[in-house]
C-alpha cells in the first residue's frame, strides 16, 4: 500500500461545483480518486513531450476497406513498425467498413508516427491514439 500524503486544495465555489457534477456524471464515487486521475494524466501527458520517452496505448481506426490500395498500405506500414505493435484486434463492422485497435508499447515519438501515417491515409474515418502510460512504464 503506497503512503497516502493529504492536501488542502483551494478552489472557487462554482468552478468545484461544476467539477463534482462532472465526476459524479463519470461515475466517480468521491474527489480524491477524480483528482489523482487529473494528475497521472497531466504527468502521461508531459511524459510523451519528450519523443524518446517509452510510451504504452492503443490506436484505434475506423476505415472503409474498399478504398483502393488502402488494406494494403495499411499492413505495409504496420509492418514497416515492427516491434512497436503488441497486437491487432480487426472487426468487420459492415460491408464496407473495419474497426482496428492497435496495441502499442515503444518510443512515443514512433508511436505518434505510426498514427499520423495511418490516419492520414485517404479511407481512414477515424484514427485515435490513446497513450495510457508514459515514461515509467511497467
Ligand atoms: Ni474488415
């Protein structure tokens, strides 16, 4: 059990008031586990800053697979990321298109590579890299 430090926060009535109806809307049971979810995510944040940081997460894309070549050029560069890709999960959601969740664990700068050159290929509706944890990663 890691040593629990307690801190005075002071804060605007309103803005506090708007923060708890946000948290109890997130399903938060009280503040203190709202507020340390506030703090890992600024520390993952700041953490990716730096390119060479190891970073873990996932890519996740929605794509029509009928647009031409986009299948292959997808699995070329998936390929061409070697030993950054975990594992791939594919759903054939309808005729046309896929859902893929990538699995993701290497340096943050190659993972944000790897995302912009899938999501800005022509075909590819939604591209969401998601890094959810940074630096010290277990
Ligand atoms: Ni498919």
């Amino acid at each position: 059990m890691p040593t629990l430090s307690r801190i005075g926060v002071a804060i605007e009535s309103d803005l506090l008031d708007r923060f708890d109806s946000h948290i109890q809307q997130l399903g938060y049971q009280n503040r203190s586990e709202a507020f340390r979810d506030l703090i890992r995510n600024a520390l993952t944040t700041k953490a990716i800053e730096d390119p060479d940081s190891i970073a873990m997460g996932t890519l996740t894309l929605l794509y029509d697979h009928h647009t031409g070549g986009l299948s292959a050029r997808l699995t070329e560069l998936q390929h061409e990321a070697e030993g950054i890709i975990l594992s791939t999960m594919h759903i054939h959601v309808t005729h046309h298109l896929c859902l893929e969740v990538i699995v993701l664990r290497g340096r943050a700068g190659a993972l944000e590579r790897l995302a912009g050159g899938i999501g800005s290929q022509r075909g590819v509706l939604h591209a969401k890299l998601v890094i959810a944890a940074a630096g010290d990663v277990p």
